[in-house]
C-alpha cells in the first residue's frame, strides 16, 4: 500500500480516528490528494562468512531455552569452537 503524506494522514487520523490506513488512502485517492510512492531500499551483496584456519581462533555463543513435558522451563548456554565445532 502506498503512503499518504504525512500531513494529511495526520489531518484524518485527528478527525477521524476510527478509520483504517487502506480506507484514509481510498479517501485520499478520491480527492486527488498527493500520494508518496514508497522508497526502495538498495541493499549491498553481504561479505561471505570467514572460515578459521585453526582452533581456538573463532568462538560462537548462544542462549538457547526449552520445556520439560512436564512443564519445567530450563535456558543453556552454548559455546562452540567454529573450526571443528566443538564446545
């Protein structure tokens, strides 16, 4: 959905402020109101992930939590070495 400029979704929300996001741009649409397109976002390729040569060199951590069937609740901890993936 496209966005209405601020100022005039500000003026509708104020005096009518039951009505829905899709209804105030039909209303909008109607009285020719200006309507702002949304901005794209460029997004940049992510660098690929670093392998470690050797041990010790790259060291991953976590909190992981789970329940018990018979509804205990218990959190853990996890430190893994990333080269042969061992804690």
């Amino acid at each position: 959905m496209e966005r209405i400029n601020n100022t005039v979704m500000l003026i509708f929300s104020c005096t009518f402020p039951l009505l829905k996001p899709r209804l105030l741009w039909v209303i909008a649409f109607e009285l020719n109101l200006r309507i702002k397109p949304r901005k794209q976002l460029v997004r940049e390729k992510p660098e690929p992930l670093a392998v470690p040569d050797t041990i010790n060199e790259v060291w991953s951590m976590d909190f992981m939590h789970d329940q018990l069937q018979y509804g205990r609740r218990f959190r853990l901890f996890n430190v893994i070495d990333d080269f042969n993936r061992e804690g």
